[in-house]
C-alpha cells in the first residue's frame, strides 16, 4: 500500500519538472522572437546558413564576414558530412546571386554610401586545372568562337551599375553596387563540365568548377583596388535540365540508403552560401592598373544586346607606344614579315599590328625566333584552326598568289640593247629586263594603274591600253580580254601620245 501511494507522488515531480523546462523553453522562445527587432544578419547567422562554415580555418570561426553571397541554387544531398557543398547548374540558365551586406555596426564607414566593386569568376576546382587554365579556356574559346563561359542576365539583375565583360576574359564579369541597397545578380554559365575532360562521350564525369567573388573598395584615387572580401562555392555545369535529373538522382539514392548511411551525409540546402576565401591570383592586376572605366567618373558601359550579354571593343592587350619604332623593317613588302632578331617587345607589336592582339598575352616572352620555329600544327594547336592558319602564314611571309602575273618590258630599252649588239658594245646574248605586274581585280582599270605605278605617273595620264592584234592593228584592252590574257605572258610596251590631250597611249606588243 506504501508502494502504491509513493507512484502518484513520483509521477507529480517528474511532470512538474516537465513542465518547468517546457515553460522555460518557451519564455525563451518569447524573448527571442517578442517584439525585439531582428536582421538580416541575424537570420544569416543561424546554422542553416553556416553549412560550410567548417572549411573555415578554426581563428575565422566567430569572425563576421563584410558581405554574404547567397546562390539561389539547391545543394546537392549526396555530399558528406564535413565536405564542402556541390550545387548542380544548368548550362545557360540564369542563376540569382543575392549580394548582402553583413556588417555590423560601425564596421567599414569608409564604404558607407559609397559603392563596391564585385569580379565574378568561373574558375577550376582541381588544382591540376588550375595550373593550366589559361591552356585550357583559350582552347575552350578556339572551340567556341565568339561565345563567353560567363555571362550576366542584365535585364534580371537588380542594384548593379556598370556591369563589365572583357572578350579576352571569356570567364570574368565585373560590376558595381551599392552595399546599403537590395542587389541581385543573375549569372549564366555556358560551358559544361565535361568539356574539360579527356574524353567526352557520353557518361564521363565532368570537372567541377568554383564560382568565386572578389570585392573591392575605392580607394583615395577613386580606383577599386582595395580588396575587401572574396568567397567561392563548388559547382558542376550540366546540359540544359541536366542538373534537375542529377538532383533527382542524388536524391533517389540517399532515399533508399539506411537510415544510418543518411547520417553521414548533409542534407540538401535550397541555396548555396559562398564561404571566405582567398582572393583569386590572377587578380593582381587589380594592385598595378585597375580596370578602366571604373572609376569614380561612373562611366557609362553599354550592355544592351540581343542575348543579355554586354558590349565591349576588345582592348589591346600589349600597349604599342609607336609602331614605327623598334619593329625590323625593310625597304621592300616584305618589310613586314617578323625577323628572328625581333626582340620579344617587337614580337608584340607585330602581333597586335597584324590583328593577332587577343595573342599578346599567350606569346607575351615570345621572341621572333621563338614564334618562328612553331610549326603549323604547334600553332594551330595554340590558336585554333582559324587563327592558327592565318598567324602561321604570316609568320612565314607567306602572299597570296595573284590571278594574273604579266611581265613587261620597255619597246625603248629592247631598241637600245638592240643598238649595242649591232655597234658591238653590248654582250654576244641580248639581256632584256623585264618587269612583273600582279593582277588581282582583272581588269582594265587595275592593269591601267600598275602601269602607271610602274612608270611613276599618274595614271590619267594613260589615255587607252590597246593590244597589237594580227597584221599590226590596235585593239582595245578590256576587262574581258585581260581575264583571257596566258599567265605569265609577256608584253613589250610602247607609247604614242593622245591627240586631245597630253595624255599618251600603251600599246602591248
């Protein structure tokens, strides 16, 4: 009986207890979410946002990052506990990065109403790649001409000023914007991640690639050169709707594990949080020459074009203080073919002379001997089949042969070689010299004109062109008759003055 009484008794302190810790809980709960104010920040910092936050070194682990991007893509569910997050894109689908300012307060005043500038990139993440980017997006582009890697959605991106796509960065976009104001910018992704494989056939497991941004502050000269804050995140670019079919994969695979193979692994994020990194390397021009155009001018950038993408003239890549200078000539055409002797800087200048400028940077420690000695298929390989065809015949001084090449010779100077033979003065052999005229256009005005370059007048004083035809008459050379001429052939040119004029006709004997 002692025993029975003593039960309910226990009962009450145990639901007592209860009660006390669920009370507490909720006076909690209210202090929290009471009429207390709450930020973006806050809401940030709450572990749902701080998946990735164990790649941070353990110093950075209570330090506030300046600013917060935000992918508006779902994170995959078959990554495991303790890795960085993968997000799977469609290729040329437009993908929202919300820009945050995560500041607290006081913090940065000098960026207060002012705006930052933000340099997105598409990147490798294996390190292997990264080693040979440069290799592998020029061969990307020579695959893809005329398309970029990355590109923004202008019209869907809100808050951004004076957005920037280089054409000699096909994976690189810049932009500014204002840290106090709500900023969204849309990105596009076109390349896949199996065109970076050995092999692409179907079934090849494509690379994966980093989104990253860098931002930076003005600085007293009104240049963005002072970095503020870079962060990155994982990717993998499919075919369109192939990172939806991925998602579903990954997600009918984690289904049918066991409950305790599912705890090893991160549950599937409807965004993505970029976490701190370093700032890219190749972003050190940013400390030598700034991008031009932003400054604090805010020059106007146009970018309205029929697929989003901006516009931009390509800019030189080797500044060519004076082409006249330091380049080998020669008197003759041939003057501009390159010389092995050409130092490495007069190898750039006739790269961006002759139209080869996106090149410049590739064969920045080239000298003249260095570019002569590639072969054909070294610089097709280099270049592409398109440009490396061209840069191999110019390297080699190589001309297009000419539709027609007549040889011409003065009726004077046969009459006076003819005079020395019959004095004796002259050689036991007649030796004519005779001079070559190439024809391109065919026809009678272009014949009239090399003429004339050859003789060193003008060529209105050449009334007529006629041909000596059978039994000596004179007939008038027309486009027709001169796409009829032998190649090769060779004429002896006299002259007999025009009666209107003091003009004079050629006759070709």
């Amino acid at each position: 009986m002692a025993w029975a009484l003593k039960l309910p008794l226990a009962d009450e302190v145990i639901e007592s207890g209860l009660v006390q810790d669920f009370d507490a809980s909720l006076s909690g709960i209210g202090q929290e979410l009471g009429a207390g104010a709450y930020s973006m920040s806050d809401v940030l910092a709450l572990p749902i946002f701080k998946q990735e936050e164990s790649n941070l070194p353990p110093d950075d682990e209570n330090k506030v990052l300046p600013f917060q991007y935000v992918l508006c893509a779902a994170t995959s569910p078959a990554v495991k506990l303790h890795e960085e997050t993968l997000t799977y894109l469609n290729q040329g689908q437009s993908y929202e990065i919300r820009m945050l300012d995560n500041r607290k307060m006081g913090e940065l005043p000098e960026i207060t109403g002012k705006m930052v500038k933000s340099i997105i990139r598409v990147v490798f993440h294996d390190r292997r790649l990264q080693y040979t980017e440069h290799q592998q997006l020029e061969g990307w582009r020579w695959n893809r001409p005329g398309d970029r890697i990355l590109d923004l959605d202008i019209p869907m991106s809100v808050g951004i000023t004076d957005p920037r796509a280089n054409p000699t960065q096909l994976n690189t976009v810049e932009f500014l914007w204002d840290p106090s104001k709500r900023t969204s910018v849309f990105i596009q992704v076109h390349c896949i991640s199996t065109e970076f494989t050995m092999r692409k056939h179907g079934g090849e497991k494509g690379v994966p690639f980093r989104i990253q941004i860098d931002t930076f502050k003005e600085n007293e000269s009104g240049e963005y050169t002072e970095h503020l804050h870079s962060a990155s995140c994982q990717v993998k670019v499919f075919k369109p709707k192939g990172a939806d079919r991925k998602q579903k994969t990954d997600r009918e695979k984690m289904e049918k594990r066991a409950p305790q193979e599912k705890e090893k692994y991160q549950p599937s994020y409807e965004t993505t949080i970029l976490t701190e990194c370093s700032p890219w390397p190749e972003a050190t021009y940013v400390n030598n020459s700034p991008s031009p155009g932003f400054n604090s001018s805010r020059s106007s950038f146009p970018v309205t074009e029929s697929n989003g993408s901006p516009k931009h003239q390509p800019e030189p890549v080797a500044q060519v203080a004076d082409l006249s200078c330091h380049l080998l000539r020669r008197d003759s055409e041939s003057s501009q073919n390159l010389l092995p002797t050409a130092t490495p800087q007069d190898a750039q200048q006739w790269l961006h002379r002759n139209r080869f400028s996106p090149f410049c940077r590739l064969f920045t420690n080239f000298s003249g001997a260095d570019l002569l000695k590639l072969t054909r298929e070294d610089v097709i390989q280099i270049c592409g089949p398109a440009d490396g065809i061209r840069l191999f015949n110019a390297l080699k001084g190589r001309v297009v042969r000419p539709r027609l090449t007549i040889y011409v010779c003065q009726e004077s100077q046969q009459v006076r070689e003819q005079q020395k033979q019959e004095n004796g003065d002259g050689a036991g052999s007649t030796f004519y010299v005779y001079h070559a005229i190439y024809l391109e256009d065919l026809t009678a005005v272009e014949l009239t004109e090399k003429i004339a370059q050859l003789f060193s007048i003008s060529p209105q004083q050449i009334s007529q062109i006629f041909k000596q035809g059978p039994t000596g008459i004179h007939v008038l050379v027309s486009d027709e008759m001169i796409q009829n001429f032998q190649d090769e052939a060779c004429f002896v040119l006299d002259t007999m003055k025009a009666e209107a004029n003091d003009s004079y006709h050629i006759i070709l004997k």
